[in-house]
C-alpha cells in the first residue's frame, strides 16, 4: 500500500491542490454492493459524474469552458472495526483544468471549497442518481422484497455478512446480539448508517 501511494504521488498526481471524499451508502446497499462489482463501479460511476459535473457547473459560471477535472478512488469494504462497510474513498483535484486549444498545455484553476449548501445539494442528487440506478437494473429493494440469490445459495456466508454489516454477533450463543465495543467517551462518535458524503481539506503538493 505505502508502495503505491509514493508511486502515486511521485508519477501520478499533479502538482495541485487535492481533496478526498469519502462516499458512503445504507446499509442495505452495502450489502448488495458486497457481492455486486459490477453495481460498485456503476455506483462509483454515479458518484464521479455527479461530483465532475458539480465542479464544471462552478467553472463555467467563473467563464472557464470547456473544464475538466480528474480523480483516483479507493474501494474500502471494511470500516474501522474490520466489520463489512463498501464505502468510496476518491482523491479529486481541488479544482478543474482547460485548455487554450486543442494542442496547448493544461492549465489548471482552482475552485473554492464546498460549502455546507453544496454538499446538501449532491447528496440529495446522489440519493436520487443511485436510486435511479437500482430502480433501472431491477435491484430497487421495493422491485424485488424479500428476495436474496445470495442468501438462498450461501445462507451461512450471508447470515455472517448481514451481521457484520449491523454490528451484530453472526454466530455462538449471542448470536443477534451488538457486538461489545471497548471505546473511551473520548473516542466514541455516532456510526453512520445511512448515505452520506465527507471531504478533507484539501492537500497543497
């Protein structure tokens, strides 16, 4: 890992400004996402092009046409106590790049930060994006209640992954039961459960 991120750094990224955004969904999605790659990288999709067309929407409104941004994301399927958690880390330049004509160098712009409004305003876009997604592959959980092909094919595996997914004990004599959690008030923060969008301020290289 460390290996990648220094060829990253060194060969890769720009020199620019950077921000990552950590993408998370429901629960119940990150269940389906668990065995679904194909859905993870229509979702990742999803959330790319609804973020890029946020950042265009911005730049033209600054006379930059033609812009064009640029991201590296990193799938996570586990959370902070290794329990089953398919969420999107992506590194997105912190602003866009255009060209004077079609052979000239690039040339780089930054945009200002989100603000609280603008997160509000991709999340819901995002809810509705996603949910479209589901609804047209026939995977909206309403289309198809009560069914799992997963479950039916591998009932234990399933049973161990929906209990990680929840917190909960899967198997022994507390299955069912949340699992115990050793954590000083300090350290203690609400678990997020449902879709959500979160981004750190951005890194000058």
């Amino acid at each position: 890992m460390s290996g990648l991120a220094a060829h990253l750094v060194d060969r890769v990224l720009p020199h620019v400004p950077i921000r990552q955004w950590v993408f998370t969904v429901p629960v119940p999605m990150r269940y389906q996402l668990a065995f679904d790659a194909a859905l993870t990288r229509a979702v990742l999709r999803v959330f790319l092009r609804t973020v890029f067309g946020w950042q265009r929407r911005r730049a033209a409104r600054r006379g930059l046409v033609g812009a064009r941004s640029g991201s590296i994301t990193a799938i996570q399927r586990f959370g902070g106590s290794a329990n089953l958690n398919v969420h999107f880390h992506a590194l997105l330049f912190d602003g866009v790049y255009t060209r004077a004509s079609p052979t000239a160098r690039p040339r780089f712009h930054r945009l200002p930060p989100p603000t609280d409004a603008d997160i509000t305003a991709l999340l819901t876009r995002l809810h509705r994006r996603v949910r479209r997604l589901l609804i047209r592959r026939g995977q909206w959980p309403a289309d198809d209640a009560g069914s799992d092909p997963f479950a039916a094919q591998e009932p234990l595996f399933a049973g161990v992954v929906a209990a990680s997914l929840q917190g909960r004990v899967a198997l022994g004599p507390r299955a069912g039961q949340p699992v115990r959690r050793l954590r000083s008030a300090a350290t203690a923060t609400s678990g997020g459960c449902g879709s959500g969008i979160a981004h750190d301020r951005p890194d000058v290289r």
